[in-house]
C-alpha cells in the first residue's frame, strides 16, 4: 500500500511550530520502527485486533450486546493512537490513550457480566439521578470485580497494568513529570527541561514494553465477552504467541 503521507506539504505547513511538532512526532515514529524489534509486536497485535473487526455483526443490536460490541472497536482504535503517540516518543500522552482503551475494556466487562447495566449506560444523561447511577456503578473496582470472575489473573494483570498507567501518564503523576525532565546546570544557573518527543532510551523502551502488555490484555479481557467470535477465527492460539515474553 503506498503511503498516503506525501513529501509535498501545502502552502504555510512550514509556518506553525505544531506542524512541524507533527513532523518531528512522524518522523520519530519511523525511526522507532526501524531501530526497535519489540515496537513490531506493536504492529502485531493490532493485525489481530484489526482481523477481529473485519465482517463483525455482533449479531442483533440490543442495548446489552451493542455495549461490548462498540467499546471494542473504541479499544482497538485507542490502542493505535496510543502507538502513533508513543512511537513518535510522546511516551506521556501515549500512556494516557492506552489508559482510555484499558478502560473501554473494563466497561465491556462489566456489562458483559451485568447486563442491566446497560440501559443505566445509555440513559446516562437523562437526569441529574441517571448521571450518578453511571457514577456509582461504573467504578475501577466494578471494573476489576467484572473481569476477576472470568479470570482472576487477568484482573490481577488489568490492576497492576491500570496503576502503571496512572503513574507514567494517565493523571499528572510524579513518573509522567520526573520521567520526562533533563537537568542542566552550571556554575551559576540550573536549567529544567520538559521532554516533549523521547528518542532512544529507557523512557522509550518501556512505553513499548508497556503498550504490548496493555495490547495483550485488552485482546485476553474481550476473548472473555466475545467468546464466539474469538473462537470463530481461532485467534486465542495468536495472542497467546504475541503474549509470550511478555
């Protein structure tokens, strides 16, 4: 497939420090590719991810089906943003988007075991009471509980992975600033500096790291609600190869 980004830009692309932010982001990206094997893994997961949604019906739309169904396909499309973002080296924002399909994850899993949750989702912003309903109900240990009775492994993994991201990124931790931060100093002045795009090195590595772990358990928490459509297309014996080493 040729790529759709071309070498021309259009007229003013030059002018604005965001586009050439965007340059140095895509930029990045490539070179992470080039030079990082385990960012392949990346790209691996997502085509069983992207197998997955292909010709998928879900069968017939009721309010309890069509929740799981859809927070799939808003994982999987967080879970590439989330790769276009840390492979361009914006590790921070990176763990923050992963976090948002860690969490799509874990509403499918809750409706998926509590069915009457549904229409307490979709009726969200009926009232004021709707609004705390959702509130109440749809908690990060509703979440856990929701995936414990399927596999309690795997709840145990959501929980260690969950913290993780709220600690590099997903809210303005100590990790998301002091990971970020190079010191310069001198005899009479220090200077601090915020990085905006990582390059090699360690940041950048454990975001990868990071990403295909998330990435093997937002597949492993729906091969628990979709189990028919897994078993279907016989990706279970996939993941668990992408899993390994992991």
């Amino acid at each position: 497939m040729e790529p759709p980004l071309k070498t021309d830009r259009p007229s003013g692309w030059d002018n604005p420090e965001l586009t050439a932010h965007f340059e140095r982001l895509w930029s990045n990206t490539v070179a992470t590719f080039a030079r990082k094997r385990e960012s392949h893994r990346l790209c691996r997961i997502d085509e069983v991810m992207y197998e997955i949604t292909i010709g998928w019906s879900g069968g017939p739309p009721t309010a309890q089906s069509i929740i799981p169904l859809l927070m799939y396909f808003r994982a999987h499309s967080s879970f590439r943003a989330a790769c276009a973002l840390g492979m361009g080296g914006a590790t921070v924002e990176g763990f923050a988007v992963l976090r948002q399909g860690v969490e799509f994850a874990g509403y499918a899993a809750l409706v998926h075991d509590d069915p009457a949750l549904a229409n307490v989702w979709w009726d969200r912003d009926q009232t004021a009471a709707d609004e705390k309903k959702v509130r109440r109900a749809f908690t990060h240990g509703a979440f856990r509980a929701a995936i414990k009775k399927a596999d309690a492994g795997l709840s145990a993994a959501y929980e260690s992975l969950y913290d993780r991201l709220i600690q590099f990124g997903a809210h303005p931790n100590e990790k998301s600033i002091s990971g970020n931060l190079k010191l310069e100093h001198s005899a009479s002045q220090m200077q601090l500096q915020q990085v905006y795009l990582h390059g090699d090195g360690h940041q950048l590595d454990h975001w990868i790291l990071t990403a295909n772990q998330v990435g093997i358990l937002i597949l492993k928490i729906f091969e628990k609600i979709h189990v028919k459509r897994f078993s279907n297309l016989g990706v279970g014996p996939k993941i668990d190869r992408l899993a390994d080493g992991l």
